[in-house]
C-alpha cells in the first residue's frame, strides 16, 4: 500500500472536500487495485490523520501574496502580512516592535537554529500525547498563549476572542494588567481561570487590589513580570507611527493615565499615586512582599540568569518564565532559548520554567521542551491571528503550531512530552 495516501489532513477539515476526495479516489488506478478504502479506513482515525497532509489541501485556489482566510495559511508566519495589512501602522508597529535596532527580536528566531533535532526510527508514533499537567491542572497542549496587552488595538473583540479560540483548541493563556478585557469577561470567554500576569505599580494598594480581585476571579497563579524596569526604545513602533496619519490623542492620553485609563482592571481603582506601572523600584524585597499576600501561586516573568533563577527559588517562586518580552525589554542579543539551559539547570527541577521569545514553529516547541521546559508561551503568532480575522485566526495559529509540534514529535520518536528529553537534540 502506498504510505502517502490523501487523507485529510486534520479535525479542521477546512480545505478538505470530501467529494472531491472520493472522485480522486474514484479516477485513481489505486482504487482499481482495490485495498484502498480499507487502508483509509483504517489509518483514519484522530491520531492517523494527523499524521498527513492532504495533497488536495491548498489546490486550486488563487492566494495573492496575503492570505485572506485563516485556511489559506501554510504556517503562523503567514498571518504577519495579513495583520499588518489589517491594522493601522502604529498599530501594526506596536504588535511588531522590538527595542532599538530589533537585534534581541532576532535573536529569538535565530537561537533556534543553534539546535538541531535527533530523529528516531522505528518507534509507534500513532498516538500522541501532549498533556502536561502544571499547579495541578492539566492542560491538551504545553503551547501557553503570553499575555500581550491592549489587545483591542488589534480586534474589537481584543482578548475575549483570544480566550474563546483559547477554549477551543485546549490552551491556557495568560492575561495581561493591561489588557483590553476584565479577567471575569475572559474568565468567562475561556470557560475556566485563566493566569494573571501583573505589573505591579508604585502604589502597593493598587497592586494588592489588582492581586486580590484576579483572585477572586479564580486566577491558578500571578504572574509578576520583571523585565521592564529600565524603560525602552521601541524604534520599529515609532517608524511605523509616523505613517499613521490617525490622530492619535483621539484614544490615547499622554503618559501613565494611557496605559490605564482604558484598562478595565483598574476601573474603581484610584490610581491617583500612581507614577509608574513596572514597578522601575522593584527589588527581591517587593517580591517577598508579593509572596505575602499571594494566596495561590506565584510566578516569574523575565528571568534570564542561573542568578536570579535561584534567588527566586530562594523567595519561593513557584514557577519561572525565561523570558526578555520578546525581545522589547533590553537590546541584550542574548536569546530565550539561548538562556533556558541555565536557568533550568539552576532550578534543577524543583519548580517548572515555562519560557517564551520567537515560538514560531513545532520544531521551536519540541527544542525548549528538549532543553527542560515545561510548557512554551507565544505571543505575536496569535496576536497576528486576531488582527488579521479574529477568533478563527486565533485558533488557525493555534491549530498549525499544534500539528507542527505533533508532527515533529512523531518524527522524534516522542508519543508524551517526557519523552522529550535532553536526547532528542543536539546544540552547537
Ligand atoms: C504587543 C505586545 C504586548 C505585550 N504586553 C505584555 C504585557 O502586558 N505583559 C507581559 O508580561 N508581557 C507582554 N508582552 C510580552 C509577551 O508576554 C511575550 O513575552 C512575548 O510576546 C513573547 O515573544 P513572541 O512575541 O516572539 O512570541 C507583550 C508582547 C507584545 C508583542
């Protein structure tokens, strides 16, 4: 029997055509040869057919240079075009932005290709399993979505479409202070607590407010993010705002009142003292302060060292996110997944170390797993999804990021992630 029989190609069944399926098979010499239906049959179950691609996917169709449709794209880099042609430059230019020459950005990307990826032979890979289980919730996928604030920049229905696409493809997500939505409107959206990710203020009875209501709203765990205390040149934002021809202060006010007054989470909050939102102060002292009101877990976004890996061990962190905002926090050159192994060697398992930076492809996933992550946050692939069509686009970039992931697994010899291990790569 030939091995690359046109089975659809996943559950989406987007561009698959049943009927047209059946009059290829109908036309083919291997019908005549009989045994076909059999073997579709019997390789089309869930896990079967995510094995294969169709080969009538994709064809005929016309696609101009963008994609028009969530269905037409071959992998996440498709939808950056397809966002950038739905937003308005400064938009578009905020989403892209990294900080002064987007070397760190680069970086992301290119600390991947350092790593190469050890196929196995001869191992049943028809099953797969990617659960993975963290602060005792388990979730269908180690694909986390980061949070990204003010996401109705991007789509009206900003984070509540995010968190919707979210339920539907099995993923968590982590909600930003910032964003466009209220944790119980996403709460809501996502069917099930979502994590919240804090910026902290110079006002601690806003910050207790902030952590107590996200709380109350069922948040799994905070997430303290630590990387933004020196301010930032986003040069590729400011670029692209000058082809903006908006008028900007339309929405937006000068200063810290932009960053919250649109914010729902801090609506009855008085933020009169605030004059800062990333806590430009923090030292190991706040966090200790956190850990003493945060009732559940207490997590670390932006670490970067051995060092302060260990110090946050030190303070009873419970989990870490290697982390540089994507490359807008500082120009360092130094990759995520350049920096992971040390972190995790400095944790040596005793808490789990999720990291984000660059996530584009399945392969990406499988290195940072293979280098002692837990679990792997993306950012703008999603943000691109929203911009371009919204909650499908979401769950397109959800859905490729997924088969990518499964796929390389499989050729990986892995059928769950602890089976992912030091052993699947190589590094040069
Ligand atoms: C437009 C934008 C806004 C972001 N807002 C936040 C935020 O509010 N809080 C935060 O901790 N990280 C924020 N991040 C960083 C992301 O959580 C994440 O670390 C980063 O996007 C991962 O890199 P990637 O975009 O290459 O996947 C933001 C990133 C982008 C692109």
């Amino acid at each position: 029997m030939p091995s690359e029989l046109p089975v659809p190609a996943d559950s989406e069944g987007d561009a698959f055509n049943r009927r047209r399926l059946l009059a290829y098979l109908a036309a083919s010499p291997l019908f005549a040869q009989g045994g076909v239906m059999a073997g579709l049959a019997a390789r089309a179950t869930p896990d079967a057919l995510a094995q294969s691609y169709d080969v009538l996917r994709q064809a005929p169709g016309k696609i101009g240079d963008v994609i028009d449709q969530p269905s037409q794209a071959l992998n996440v880099f498709d939808f950056e075009p397809a966002a950038k042609k739905a937003l308005p430059p400064a938009h578009y230019g905020y989403l892209a932005s990294g900080v002064d020459s987007d070397l760190t950005l680069k970086a992301n990307r290119d600390g991947f290709d350092l790593i190469r990826i050890r196929a196995r032979r001869l191992i049943d890979v028809r099953k797969i399993d990617t659960t993975v289980k963290i602060f005792g919730e388990t979730w269908a996928s180690p694909i986390v979505l980061a949070p990204v604030s003010s996401q109705g920049a991007f789509n009206p229905e900003a984070e509540g479409a995010v968190a919707r696409a979210a339920k539907v493809k099995g993923h968590q997500m982590v909600l930003s202070t910032v964003g466009s939505t209220s944790i119980e409107d996403v709460n809501a959206a996502r069917g099930a607590p979502v994590w919240y990710m804090l910026y902290p203020t110079d006002d601690w009875a806003v910050t207790e407010a902030l952590v107590k209501r996200a709380e109350k709203a069922g948040a799994p765990a905070i997430v303290l993010t630590v990387d933004r205390q020196g301010g930032r040149n986003t040069e590729t934002l400011f670029r692209d705002r000058r082809q903006d021809t908006r008028t900007c202060s339309d929405c937006h006010t000068p200063g810290f009142k932009n960053e919250v007054s649109r914010k729902p989470m801090f609506d009855d909050l008085d933020v009169s003292k605030v004059t800062n939102l990333y806590g430009t102060g923090m030292t190991w002292d706040y966090v200790k302060r956190l850990r003493g009101i945060v009732k559940g877990k207490l997590v670390l976004k932006g670490i970067m060292t051995h060092e302060d890996a260990k110090q946050a061990l030190d303070y009873g962190i419970d989990a870490l996110i290697v982390s540089n905002h994507g490359g807008r926090a500082e120009e360092s050159l130094q990759s995520t997944i350049g920096a992971l192994p040390e972190v995790v060697a400095a944790v040596n398992g005793r808490v789990p170390v999720l990291v984000d930076g660059g996530f584009r492809r399945g392969t990406d996933v499988l290195k940072a797993l293979a280098s002692g992550a837990t679990a792997i946050c993306i950012g703008r692939p999603y943000c691109w999804g929203l911009a371009a069509f919204g909650q499908p686009g979401v769950e397109m970039v959800l859905t490729i990021l997924q088969r990518e992931f499964e796929t390389i697994m499989r050729q990986a010899g892995a059928t769950r992630l602890a089976e992912i291990t030091g052993a699947s790569i190589s590094r040069t």
